[in-house]
C-alpha cells in the first residue's frame, strides 16, 4: 500500500497527515482474545495511526505512507509521564513520519501535519530536514530563550493583519471536546500575529537540541 503511495508522491509537495483512531470491540469483548483498553480504560478495542499523503496544490489524496496498530497496556500506563518518549505512546508521533519518510524520498517536499497532542519537542529535533517540514498545532506553552513563555511573547505582538469570518450555527452534540456542542451563527473578528521563536528543551528532554528556532503563526478570535 504505501508502495503505491510512494509512485503517486513523486515529484510533489506532499501533505504527510498523521492522527490516532480507536477501534471500539467492547461489544463483542467477551467473545474477542486481545483487545487492549481505549476510551481512558473504559472501553476494550486497539488503536491505529496512519499517516495519509495528499497532495499540497491540488488536494488529491495520494494514499497512505505508513499505519502503526497496537494495544494498550492498562498496567504500563502507570507514572508513563515521567519515562523518556520512547516507551510511551506518543512515540507514535516520531514513528509515523520516520517510517513513512522511506516511501516519500521521491516527494518534492514533505510537510507533516498533526494536531495538538504531537507538539513533542523530540519530534521537533528529529523529523525537520531540507526535505521534510513539519506543521503542529500549539499545545505547550514553551519557555523562550531570553525569558518568557510562547503564549505571552505572541500576545505582545502586534496584530498583523485582521479579518472576519461567517461563522455558521453548529446543533448540539457535533463539537469535539465540549459539554453540548451547541453553537450559534455569529461573526467571529480574527487576528493574526507570527514571528520567529527559540524555544528551550524541557527539563528531562533527552533531545540532542538544547534550543529550536521556530516559526509560530496565532490566528485568534477576539471579543464577540
């Protein structure tokens, strides 16, 4: 399959798109040998991860570079927060783009994109080269070379550009990660503000970087 992929990514600038998935056997647990445990231990199912190529103009999808599966181990998730990356979960995040890496060496570029729960500082270190960039939505608020953190230094910044946007109403029970997930129709005022930032290696990190210069981009609604 990824084969495949890699003929199709050739000479393209790729969009390496990786996340996480459970599949949920609860149902038919009692009669299924292996299932591990998901939904924060209350459900018995596996996990898959796979990254997914797309093409970055024209948005066709290219296939996929790489999947990982596996089961959770309930037992060896106790005091996982203070064990290097490798043994963890979130190792998924390294291994995804490093395996798929191999079958998009013929991509023009690649650019790997994740949500949130990648913003690693080991995935900063290892995967950015001259052939593969990589896009992460914030979720740690870094300290900086110099002082301060990444959220205030962008709040200082001034706005670089200004827009709104139509946003439509949204029924209840359609939004991830809220209470009800009702929302209504509204015009949201946004700004925009990015520069450039060295961010400091957590305490423990065994990353061989002890800082990173980065490229940070905030587009925020304000007021309502």
């Amino acid at each position: 399959m990824a084969a495949r992929t890699a003929q199709a990514a050739a000479g393209r600038h790729v969009l390496a798109l990786q996340d996480t998935s459970e599949l949920d056997c609860s149902a038919c647990a009692s009669r299924t040998a292996g299932p591990g445990g998901i939904s924060k231990h209350s459900g018995r199912g596996l996990f898959i991860h796979p990254v997914l190529a797309v093409d970055a103009h024209s948005h066709a999808c290219l296939g996929i570079a790489h999947q990982g599966a596996w089961l959770r181990d309930v037992d060896a998730q106790k005091k996982r927060d203070r064990q290097p990356t490798e043994p963890k979960e979130s190792m998924r995040w390294l291994q995804g783009p490093q395996a798929a890496a191999q079958y998009l060496r013929q991509a023009a570029l690649v650019t790997v994109v994740a949500d949130r729960e990648s913003d690693l500082y080991e995935l900063w270190d290892r995967i950015p080269d001259v052939h593969t960039h990589l896009l992460t939505r914030a979720r740690c608020d870094r300290p900086l070379e110099g002082g301060g953190v990444l959220c205030g230094w962008l709040a200082a910044q001034p706005a670089a550009a200004c827009d709104v946007l139509d946003v439509p109403a949204r029924p209840k029970g359609k939004a991830y990660g809220s209470k009800d997930g009702a929302r209504t129709a509204h015009r949201a005022h946004m700004e925009l503000r990015f520069g450039r930032v060295c961010v400091l290696r957590p305490e423990g990190c065994r990353a061989k970087q002890a800082r990173i210069t980065l490229s940070v981009v905030a587009v925020v609604a304000v007021g309502r």
